[in-house]
C-alpha cells in the first residue's frame, strides 16, 4: 500500500516507483485546494521529474549501437547471409561495406555479430579499428597478436605477411577478420590493401574478410589489380544515407524508450530529420542535435528554478503536459543546427545558396594546393594553411582548424573529397574525389572562386 502524508488541506501519496515510472505525476490534487499562480516556481520533488525526463531522454539519444537497427534490414539480410554461407561452408571470401559517416555501417556488423554469437563459437573473431593503428603496416602486426597472441610471432616485421598467410593457409578453425576504417590502410603502393584482399583467395585459405569504410569506390579506385583477378574482387555492399522518414522513425523509436510524457515535440524531430538528411543522412548527427537542444532547455529549466525561493504548494495535474516540464520545440533544435552545426547543416540541393561559401573556399584551397604541389593527398594543416590565407587576402571570415576538419568530413559525406583521418587532426589527408573541370561545376559562383583560381597560392 503507498504510504500517504497531508501537507495543509492536501495530501500527497508516494506510489511505488516501479508502476509509476519518475516522469509521471507523483502528486494528486484534493478537491477544493487554492489555484497555484502558473509563474510560482516548482517545488524540489518537482524539478526531479522534470530532471529526470531530460536525463532519460538524453540517455537514449546516445549514439551508442542500439538493441535494434531500424532502415537497414535489407543491408543486415546481406552481411548474415555472407557470413552465415561462408562460415557454415568454410569457405573464404571478401565483402566491401561503404557508406558516408552515420549509415549504420558499423552499427550493422556489430550487431549482426552479437547475434550470431552461437553461430560463430567455433571461428577466430578479430576486429579492428584501423583508426587506432600507427601506421598501414602495422595492420600485420596487430593482426598477429589476436591471433596467434601478443608478442608470439617471432620474426622480422617485415616479415609477418608472409608468416600470417602461412597461418591462414594452415589447417585450422575459420577467421572472421573485421577491418573498420579500412581506408586508413591506404599506402603508396596499396601493398597493405592488395594483401589482405588476397588472402581469401589462397589456396586452403580459411579468411573472412570484412572491410568497412566510408569510400564508396575503395576496390576499383585504389585497387585496379583487383579487377584483372575476379576471384580477389570482394562483394560489394552500399549504405545509402538516411532518408527523412526513417531518421524520424530512428529518432522516435529512441524516444519511445522513455518511461512517461515526451520531451521533444514531433515538429522538433521532423524538422531535425529534414535538416540532417538534406545534408549527410546521417542517424548519429540526427541524435546529436536532439541531445543538444535537450540540453539547453535543462539548462534553462533549471536556471529559471534556481533563481526562485520554492514553495511547498503543488501544481494541479493536466492531462496534456506533466506540471513544469518544458517541451524542446523546433526553436531550440534550430538554435542547434544554427550554433553548433552552422553552415554545414544548410541544404545540399542544386541551387547556389545551399553550398556554403566556406565549403566552397575550402574546395578551392585544395585544388589549388594539388596543382601546385601535384600530389593527390594534402596534409589537413597545409590545407587548412592555405585556406585561411585565401580568407585573408578576398577579406572573408574564415573557420579554424577544427571546424575546417567538420567542413572536410561533410564535403566527404557529399563525395567531392575523400578524408583520411589520423589521431592528430594536421596529420589527416584529404584528396578530391572528383574531377578538376568538376570543381567549378560543383562550385557554381564563377566570379569569386574563378579568380581564386587563377590567383593562385597566396
């Protein structure tokens, strides 16, 4: 029975909290207590709901893999029936997974991998994060150590490809290898890249090979000796970027995840999903601008009640909202996109006005940078350099080095650019992915970016 206690001509009843969840209505009003005034602040019991439903709700806007993956079920159909058909035959082979940042890439593999768990008890699991290595070739190593155990394969570094094709020529259970990042093994010569795509297709090989990047064009772009030896060439599997309906459908199904009222309005998701697809589709950015603008309005909750006395009168209970819980409405998500995002949140449409003009001036650094230094690849520091020096000599406001790295991973997600990122952010690469008498088609202003181009260096 709940315990009940009276307070004046009102009494307040304490329901146990597993039937009523914290954001519910914890107090009933008797009949006949006195109006409270709207603007009298809440009581400490109070400002805990509403705390509670903000921290809740932050809680399952994290990016964090998910128990279900929502729009990918013909993507997850793909990755189970590769690896269930191969591991079940023990039969080797490759499959490439790209799509831009936020597609669920890694999210489906993971996942798929959990499940298959039973499945998978008699193979040697190794996965990867090519993030983390030093360099390519230290792929090999970090490789030996989980599967023959750290420090046991005795000799030469140089020597380890040879020594773990070897291994995986060898009588033994099969090995699923998952490389994520796979990009980051990009070297002068693709020797790293060629290996490891070769391996499944030696004989008496007993490798699963799974690549996750974000290049869509990885094999046939880097890897042209792949196409003369069909055997090598792995399966290809895309992620499309989120379309609007289903980052709404990603986003509400976080939501409904929260015990009691809803603190986003509908017209806040829409407008978030609207916004984030018409650039990258991506689901993380998606949840990120959601558990920022949550934030805010906590903040301003709580900075609202602080600077009142309280009082120890409760609010009467509407069946519309919960007493003191203030919604995030479509301003605050919008204050998000503008603040924090800014113009990398605008929309990637044909038009002029929907490709920045800081997206544009960093385009054109680049291409300026490759002409003259004719290398593919550019140091995010040298690029970001000349940026702001072209910034400088047209008297435009230009961004610093962190944002120029958000402009380059949005460029990327668009596929002008390709992005190889690297533990300190001036070491990271970018190239461009399209042609040079492309640029100025993609670029559209003919006059300002024309004689930037002919400028030259500064």
């Amino acid at each position: 029975m709940p315990s009940t206690w009276k307070t004046g001509t009102q009494t307040t009843i304490d329901f146990p909290k597993k039937k009523f969840p914290l954001c519910r209505a914890v107090t009933k009003e008797m009949q006949g207590s006195p109006p409270r005034d709207q603007k009298q602040p809440l009581s400490p019991r109070k400002r805990l709901v509403s705390g509670a439903c903000y921290l809740q709700t932050k809680q399952v806007l994290n990016t964090t893999i998910p128990e279900r993956l929502l729009a990918r079920e013909r993507e997850t159909e793909a990755i189970s029936r590769f690896i269930t058909d191969h591991i079940s035959e023990e039969k080797p082979g490759s499959l490439y997974i790209s799509g831009a940042p936020g597609t669920g890439k890694t999210a489906c593999v993971e996942r798929i991998m959990e499940d298959m768990k039973e499945k998978l008890r008699d193979a040697v699991i190794i996965s990867i994060n090519c993030m983390s290595l030093r360099s390519s070739q230290a792929i090999f190593c970090s490789i030996a150590d989980k599967l023959i155990g750290k420090g046991k394969l005795k000799c030469a570094k140089k020597d380890f490809p040879k020594k773990l094709e070897r291994k995986l020529t060898s009588k033994g259970p099969m090995v699923l290898l998952v490389l994520d990042e796979m990009d980051q093994l990009d070297s002068k010569a693709q020797d790293v890249l060629y290996t490891l795509f070769e391996w499944p297709c030696l004989i008496n090989s007993r490798l699963l090979l799974i690549g996750i990047a974000n290049a869509l064009d990885l094999t046939d772009r880097i890897l042209p000796r792949l196409q003369a030896r069909p055997k090598c060439k792995p399966q290809l599997l895309n992620f499309p970027p989120y379309t609007r309906e289903q980052l709404v459908a990603i986003l509400q199904d976080r939501l409904n995840q929260v015990s009691g009222e809803k603190v986003l309005d509908a017209a806040a998701i829409q407008f978030c999903a609207r916004k984030v697809s018409s650039v990258s589709g991506d689901a993380r950015k998606a949840l990120d601008v959601c558990r920022r603008a949550v934030e805010i309005v906590e903040s301003n909750v709580r900075s609202q009640t602080a600077a009142k006395p309280t009082v120890k009168s409760e609010p009467p209970e509407t069946p519309a909202q919960s007493p003191g819980l203030k919604k995030v409405g479509l301003p605050h998500v919008s204050q998000v996109i503008s603040q924090v995002y800014g113009d990398r949140m605008t929309s990637s449409s044909g038009c002029d006005e929907c490709f920045p003009l800081q997206q544009k001036l960093l385009v054109c650094s680049l291409l300026l940078v490759t002409r003259h230094s004719k290398v593919k690849e550019v140091m995010l520091g040298k690029l970001s350099d000349t940026y702001s020096k072209i910034c400088r000599q047209h008297q435009m406001t230009g961004v610093d080095q962190s944002e120029c790295l958000s402009l380059c991973s949005l460029l990327e997600s668009r596929g002008i650019l390709s992005l190889k990122r690297s533990k300190e952010a001036r070491l990271s690469k970018v190239a461009l992915k399209i042609e040079e008498r492309d640029v100025e088609h993609a670029l559209h202003d003919k006059v300002l970016m024309g004689s930037i181009l002919q400028g030259g260096l500064p």
